[in-house]
C-alpha cells in the first residue's frame, strides 16, 4: 500500500477514529466489556471484545452467512498470538475460563482504535505489533494484518518469532461445541494455504498464510471458554474449541505480515483486499461532513445493508443474532439507505419486501431456515412510510409507480381481513390480533405465552393505518394504480374521527393503549402525535409527564411543533 500510515487513519486525517488507551485496555473488566464488530456486507462478521476475550457465543474471526443473509456459522473462533523475545514468550490472547483470565494479553494492548478498521496496539519490551482486522465487503474473508515495529530500544534488525494458534468451532452461531469424535483433526498446508477442516458438511477455513510461515501440527481441545454475557442472558456459557496447531513466524522490526481467512476459492493477495476494502470505506465517506459522529454513523450504517441472496439487498434488524426483519427495515430505511445517499440499495430493500408481500402483509420476518413469517401487523404499515421517505428524497416517481398496485392491495386486504384477525371495523380503525399471536413491536413470547398481546386496536397501529391511507391517496393524486382503493381520504376521515372518540381516557387524561379489549397505558400513546399526517387546522392534546409533574402537550399540525401548554 502506498500509505503506510494505519488503515484507520489513511487519507482521513487523524482526529476521527475511536481511541481507548492502557486505562481501558489494561482493565480486563473495562475491556471486556466493549466490544467491536467487522461486517461483510452478507451477514456474516468478525467480533469480540477489544481485549479478545470472547464474551458471547456469537463472536468470532470468522463468522460466515452461507446463505445471505443467513446460515450464519462460526468456522474460526478465534486467533491467539504468542511473541516470543530473546527466547521469553508473551501472550496476546485473553480468554476467561472459570475462576481464572488467561492468558492475560491485556495487559500488553496499550491501545485501541476504531476509525476505518479495528486496529490493536501491543506493546511487548522493545516491540510495538499492530494488529488490524478487515472483514472484506461481499465476502466471507476476513483479513488480519500485523504491522511490526521497535521502539528505541530495540536492537536494529532484531529477529523475532510469531506464533498464531487458530482455533475452530464449525458450528451454527446460536449453539455451544462441546469436545467431540466428530472433530477432523488434520490440517493440511498446501503451499500458503493452511486448510482447518472442523466436521463433515462445513466448509473448512484456508487460511492464507505469508510466504516465510511454518505450521506444527499439535491438534488438541482447549476446554471450558466462558462467555459470560451468555451466563448474563440465562444461558450457558462455555464452550470447547479445538485447534489443530500453530503457524510460526520470523519476524523483524519493520515486516508487515498479513493473513487471510476465507472459505472463498482461489488465490488471495491479502494486502490487495485490505487495499480495495479502505477505498471502498473512504469513498462511503467522500461526502460525508468532516465530522467525527457523521464518519462513524456512515460507516455504522454501512454494517447494516446486506445482501440477500444472490443480487437483492436488505436491511439487518441488529447484531449478533437478527436477520432481516420488515418492521425494523422499513423504520431504518429513510437512515441507513435516504440519510447516506445508497438510494439503489433502498430501492432494491422496497422492492425485496413487496415481493415478499402475500394477503396483503410484509413478512415480520425472514427467518434462519428459510421462508417468510407473517405475524405482524405494523411492517406493512411503516412500508407506506418508507415508500413515502424514498419518493421525497429522489423524486423516482417510475418506481413508487410500481408499487402503487402492490400498496393498493395491501389495503383492500386489510380492508376485506387477512391473517391474525387483522382487519378495518366498521368505525374505519384497525382491529388485529389472535389467542397464541404478538403482532406489535411488543412481540415478547416465551414458550405459548405472549407477554403483551394487546389484541383490539392498538393505538399507534392506528396512527399507522391513518398515515397509511393518507399517504396513498397523495401518491393517487399522480400516481394511480389500475383499480385503486375508492374514497381513501373519506376513510382516513372516518378512523381520524373514531380514534377522536375512543382513545381519549378522561380519568387518566392520556390515550388509551388499546381500545374495545383494555385500557392499558403504555408509551405508544405518542406514536399518533409524531406520525399522523393530520389536515391542516387539525389539533390534538395529550398529557405528559415533564420533571415528575402531567402538563398538556399540544400538537399544531400546521408548524408540526409540539408546545408544552
């Protein structure tokens, strides 16, 4: 690479990225506690905590979607470094085991930081090795580069030697390995290429290795990893991983040696990938205000924009374990894609999602073993509102044409019933739910019991269907589908003036959360104010609670302000 200033800060100046020093590093408690994460743009990552003490199941080095964005698998847990010095060994690696952390790397890593890539920085006697980690965008490849240099002290030309013991898991990401007989023990070098087998069926993890490296077989498990944000959830927590040796290298102040872990075929250049991978972060950032918040939440939102299949995109609901869910990817649709200019990419997302639609609903969600969920009954709502923030912000009217007759089925069958007892009353509100079903965003369940389930009408489902059908009959306007939906603004009308009637509670002087089943009280209350699209001259009042006391809140639909009365 031309620049050899650190990843992180090649190009970009540097007073951007996130740097934690020995006061966080060096505190195993504090270190591993924050974590960090590297996406591949499929769904897949590598991850853990800064000091590399694995703390969930679902870290890893490389974590592979074999079917993106799902099929998550954890193929390599995890790299341990040994740096031995004028015949004295120093361990990078830090893992928690019961009762005990070891080794104990930590205290070695006087510096993290996060700007375009992670990057460690460990300080042993008269050496500083750099660690970075890249997850390469559209691959389940993950490259790991060390970059050594000496301090003062260091004698010129001084020879050292690296270990790397990788350790395999080749499993599901939600489970745990035990030791096993079913583990493939041989390793086989094939030139630079280091094969990890791990079980029968999962794809083994070539790791590319520098020209000067040597490999020693010693294949063994190492018991009892403790994660202890799993013991946090309530779940087990500990894990066997089995390594089937340790890859050697000599090393001088001044070598840059860079690995590669893939299931990808053919030849790898793994300083071209990280090359290709820094350009492809800078020029996400080409526009992007020399701000520090705006550079991490551009690359933040970068995380979260897969693929699905093989040319579609979508939207994760979150990391570790969510896959891609409608209610999610329609709310973060207008930030992730809109706010950061990938407007293909979001019309890629709302064209995947209406072709998911079946009677009228968006799946909740796209589960792991394939298929589509259908249990909700606000994603195909908040699809109107993602539509609506895609037109405003690139004015393509020849696509939101395309949708017009998919957004116009969607109401008629919310109109005629569909699944989950979803359906418009006859006071023109909206009526869902199901003895056994969670269909809002308080979708809890444990086992058969929905811990919410607040069948009836929901009240910020309302304000949805209402913003739903406002916005159709403006899109109508201009652009009609075949056999529109008849009278739009005349039922917006009608459920405005039933929501009007009954969800306002005049003991509690605040909004009903559900009406014609309970009168629970819960913050969706305020889902009306800040979504509706209410007519001009419109004014509705709520009562909040402000510093401990209930104050009337008033809402001008002209100025879209909120006063405190």
């Amino acid at each position: 690479m031309n620049d050899t200033r650190a990843p992180a800060q090649a190009g970009l100046g540097e007073a951007w990225p996130i740097v934690l020093g020995a006061e966080v590093t060096g505190d195993f408690e504090a270190a591993s506690r924050r974590e960090w994460l590297e996406t591949n743009g499929l769904g897949g990552w590598a991850g853990s905590t800064i000091c590399g003490a694995h703390s969930r199941r679902y870290h890893g080095m490389l974590v592979a979607a074999l079917d993106p964005p799902v099929g998550r698998t954890v193929l390599l847990s995890r790299l341990e470094e040994t740096v031995e010095i004028h015949g004295v060994r120093h361990e990078l690696a830090c893992n928690r085991f019961p009762g005990v952390v070891h080794p104990r790397g930590h205290e070695y890593l006087e510096r993290f930081e996060r700007g375009l890539f992670p990057i460690f920085t460990y300080h042993i006697d008269e050496l500083l090795v750099r660690r970075t980690v890249a997850a390469i965008h559209g691959q389940n490849t993950v490259v790991i580069r060390y970059d050594v240099e000496a301090t003062a002290a260091a004698l010129p030309g001084s020879a050292f030697l690296l270990e790397v013991r990788p350790f395999v898991a080749g499993r599901d990401y939600h489970h745990l390995t035990r030791a096993n007989e079913s583990i493939r023990q041989e390793a086989v070098l094939d030139g630079r290429v280091l094969r990890l087998p791990s079980y029968e069926e999962v794809p083994e993890v070539r790791l590319h290795l520098p020209a000067a490296a040597a490999f020693k077989p010693a294949p063994e498990w190492y018991y009892d990893f403790e994660y202890d944000r799993e013991f946090y959830r309530g779940l087990d927590g500990r894990e066997d991983l089995f390594t089937h040796g340790v890859v050697e290298l000599a090393v001088r102040a001044g070598d840059q040696l860079t690995l590669v872990a893939t299931i990808e075929d053919g030849a790898v250049d793994g300083d071209a990938l990280l090359a290709t991978e820094q350009l492809r972060r800078q020029e996400l950032l080409a526009d992007v205000p020399d701000n520090r918040l705006a550079r991490h939440l551009h690359l933040a939102a970068d995380q979260f924009l897969v693929r699905r299949g093989t040319d579609l995109r979508t939207i994760i609901a979150g990391y570790h374990w969510f896959t891609d869910w409608g209610r999610d990817t329609m709310i973060a649709l207008p930030g992730i894609a809109l706010a950061t200019g990938r407007h293909d990419e979001a019309r890629c997302i709302l064209q995947v999602f209406a072709n998911a639609v079946s009677q009228g609903m968006l799946p909740n969600r796209f589960p792991d073993g394939g298929g589509a969920d259908y249990n909700t009954v606000d994603a195909t709502l908040w699809f109107f509102v993602a539509v609506h923030a895609y037109l405003a912000k690139t004015g393509d009217e020849e696509f939101v044409g395309v949708l017009m007759p998919v957004l116009d089925e969607i109401l008629k069958a919310h109109e005629r019933g569909t699944r989950h007892g979803i359906k418009v009353d006859a006071d023109g509100l909206l009526a869902a739910g199901e003895v056994g079903e969670q269909l809002t965003w308080m979708d809890a369940k444990v086992g058969d019991w929905v811990v919410t389930p607040r069948r009836g009408k929901p009240v910020e489902i309302q304000a949805l269907w209402y913003n739903a059908l406002r916005i159709y009959g403006a899109l109508a306007q201009t652009l009609p589908a075949a056999t529109a939906t008849a009278d739009v603004d005349a039922k917006a009308k009608r459920a405005l003036t039933s929501f009007g009637e009954k969800y306002w509670n005049q003991e509690q002087t605040c909004l009903f959360d559900v009406v014609d089943v309970d009168g629970s009280l819960k913050p969706m209350r305020l889902f009306h104010a800040t979504l509706t699209d209410l007519e001009p001259g419109s004014e509705i009042c709520y009562r909040v609670e402000v510093d401990g006391e209930i104050v009337p809140v008033t809402t001008s639909v002209d100025s879209r302000i909120y006063e405190l009365a």
